[in-house]
C-alpha cells in the first residue's frame, strides 16, 4: 500500500451549491491517493478552498432565521448506517422501487452504452443498488473501472465487498463532494464513461441548485457519455410523508443524529431528547421537508465554535428537502444543463424515473 499527494488546481468557475448558506466555492482541490490493492485505490479529496468547513456551515447554518443545517453532514459514519436502514423500512418505497427497475432494465442500460468502460456514480453509499449496471455491463464488456464518489468513508468497505463479488472490476474511490470529485473525474478519465445518480439524491437541491449541479455534470461529459438519474416523482402524499417518518423511527434517528454529530465534532451540547423529528411533504415547493423541532425554549452551547444557540419552544431547525419531480420539471432542468432525455425506465406505479441523457 502506498500514499501520495496530488494538488490539482480545479478549472472551473465558482458555483453556488449550498442550498442554505449560498457560499461562493473557489475551488482548488488537494487529494491523495491511497493503493489498497491492485484492484483498488481510494482518492481522498479536501474541499475546495474557500468552501466551509463543518464548523463554519453549522455556526452559520444555526445563527440565521430560519435555522438550517445542510443534508451532507447527514452522513458522518453512523448517519450512513441509519441510511442504509432507512433503505429497508417498509415504508420507503425509494430504494426498492429504484432497484427494481433497474433489476428490469440494467441489461439493457448495459447495451446501449456498450462502448463505455468506465462508469462513475455520484453519492454511491453502499454501491447496493449499482450491482445490477456493474453485473451487466461486466457481462457485456468483461471489464470495467467504477469510480463512486462519496462524502462518507463508506466507500472504503462498499468497494471491497464490490470486488469480491465481480471479476473484472477495478475500483478508483473517490471521497469528496460531488464537485471536487466531479473536477478529478474529469482529469482521469479520457474514454466514454456513464455518470450515474441515483437514489433521487439530486432532489436534495433547490431547482436552482440542481440545475447548476446538472450543469457542472454535464460540462465534464464529451458527445459519447451518458448520465443515468434516478428522479422521484410526485405521487400520493400519505405515501410521501410515511416514508420520510417511519413507524419503527429510523428516518427520526438519522435525523437526530445530525446533533449527535455536532455534540461529537463541535464540543455541543445539544440534549437530544428535547428535539424531535419532523417530516411533511409541502405542495407548494412539490417536496418533503425534515425538521428538527425544539420541544422547549432552550439554550445550546457549541464549545468550538463557542456559540450559543438560542431556541424558542417549537421553533425548527431545517435539515433537508427532499424535492420530487413531474416530467416537465426533469425535462427543464435537462435542457438548462445542455442535456436531453433518450430513454426513460419506470416502475408500474409510475413512483420513480430513471432518465437516460445525453449532451
Ligand atoms: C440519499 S443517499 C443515496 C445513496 C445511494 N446512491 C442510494 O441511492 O441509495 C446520498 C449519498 O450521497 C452522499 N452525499 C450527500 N451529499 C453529498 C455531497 N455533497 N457530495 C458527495 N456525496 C454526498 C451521502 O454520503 C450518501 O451516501
């Protein structure tokens, strides 16, 4: 095993990602390379300087009115094990419906971009639902590189247990936000690739958000690429609001959790049992917000940061958007970000989309 730093000095112009805090990223990225095996190799990459630290992003995030506090610092190592049992509530149809479709469809997904090699895929976690494109396209091509790029260290183990399972598969880890990763991607790889988003993770940004995103996706993709999102779509509400607050209280955990984590990493002081998990799919923004409600007025201190935090009884502290989508609004934000739509797969109820683009 051996390491190695790379400073890589990333090209592209500032951009807004930040749904709560609108920062400006200038972007100059350092990442090193760890040799695990000759199949696999983890890049770890610091982010962009000029981008927020935790500990900026939470002392903003929890001074402004409303409070918020960004989805990505969800996934700390414990919040992306409640993920993956949110996965497996009954509830959220998300992750099962998405496999299911491309349980269907990934031989044919596999076909049509027979003559890529290298398939990249932004917010990987556990690589679960990748099984069914990597399986295929192995089949078809006998070999390919998968690149995941992930904020969490769950890559490391998901990666592993990847090639135990298929021969044929070299992996390039990448831990980063989707961004940076995107930049490194694009210094790496010079054949066709597929970029996959999955898990309607692109539904955490507002339109505006998302469409930058799109766009920063797809001015790193040549005529020969593809892009495969998956994209929840609007349906019944009581079946949104159960799965975002389950009945056996994962999602509320994972909620939760976000407080453990400044408890943990920022010398907080938050007494957990004096918030509670809030979830409710609001029509006017066609998505489902969570909050973390204050069940008391209530003072929290942040050693680090030294920060007080003053909360009334009831007032919330907005952790996520969870957006879901009509046709309409996908083709949108596709040709905003110089994509169209080839070929669409969907589940028999129509709950969720997979959209195949191009540039
Ligand atoms: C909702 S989970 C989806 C996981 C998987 N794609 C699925 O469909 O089950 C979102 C994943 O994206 C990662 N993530 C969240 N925000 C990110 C960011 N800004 N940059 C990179 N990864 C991010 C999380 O660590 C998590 O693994």
């Amino acid at each position: 095993m051996f390491l190695k730093t790379i400073i890589i000095n990333l090209k592209k112009p500032p951009t807004i990602l930040n749904q709560f805090l609108k920062e400006t990223v200038n972007i100059s990225s350092v990442y090193s390379e760890e040799v695990i095996n000759e199949r696999l190799s983890v890049l770890r990459v610091e982010n962009g300087n000029g981008k927020n630290t935790f500990a900026e992003d939470v002392s903003l995030g929890l001074t402004s009115f409303p409070k918020g506090l960004h989805p990505k610092y969800f996934y700390d190592s414990p919040g992306s094990e409640l993920f993956e049992q949110i996965c497996k509530t009954p509830e959220y149809y998300v992750t099962r419906t998405e496999a299911s479709i491309l349980e269907r469809y990934s031989e044919e997904i596999a076909q049509l971009n027979c003559d890529k090699k290298n398939i990249v895929e932004l917010g990987s976690g556990s690589s679960i639902k990748t099984k069914y494109i990597l399986g295929s396209f192995i089949r078809n091509s006998g070999s390919i590189t998968y690149m995941p790029v992930d904020v969490s260290d769950i890559i490391v183990q998901s990666s592993k247990k990847l090639l135990d399972e298929f021969e044929g598969l070299s992996i390039k880890g990448i831990i980063s936000e989707y961004e940076e990763g995107l930049e490194v991607i694009n210094e790496l790889i010079d054949s066709p690739k597929m970029i996959l988003f999955l898990g309607s993770s692109i539904g955490n940004f507002t339109q505006y958000e998302a469409s930058e995103l799109l766009a920063c996706i797809s001015s790193i993709m040549n005529e020969n690429d593809s892009f495969l999102i998956g994209f929840d779509l609007v349906k019944d509400i009581d079946v949104l609001n159960a799965a975002y607050d389950d009945s056996a209280g994962v999602t509320a955990k994972f909620n939760i959790n976000i407080l453990s984590r400044i408890n943990k990493e920022l010398g907080g002081n938050f007494d957990l049992s004096k918030f509670k998990h809030k979830a409710f799919f609001n029509t006017d923004f066609s998505r489902v917000e969570m909050h973390l409600e204050s069940t008391k007025e209530q003072l929290v201190y942040m050693r680090d940061i030294d920060e007080s935090i003053h909360f009334e009884e009831g007032e919330t502290i907005h952790t996520e958007n969870s957006y879901k989508f009509t046709d309409e609004m996908i083709s949108e934000l596709a040709s905003f970000a110089d994509l169209t739509v080839n070929k669409t797969w969907k589940d028999p109820e129509n709950y969720f989309g997979l959209y195949l683009m191009k540039k």
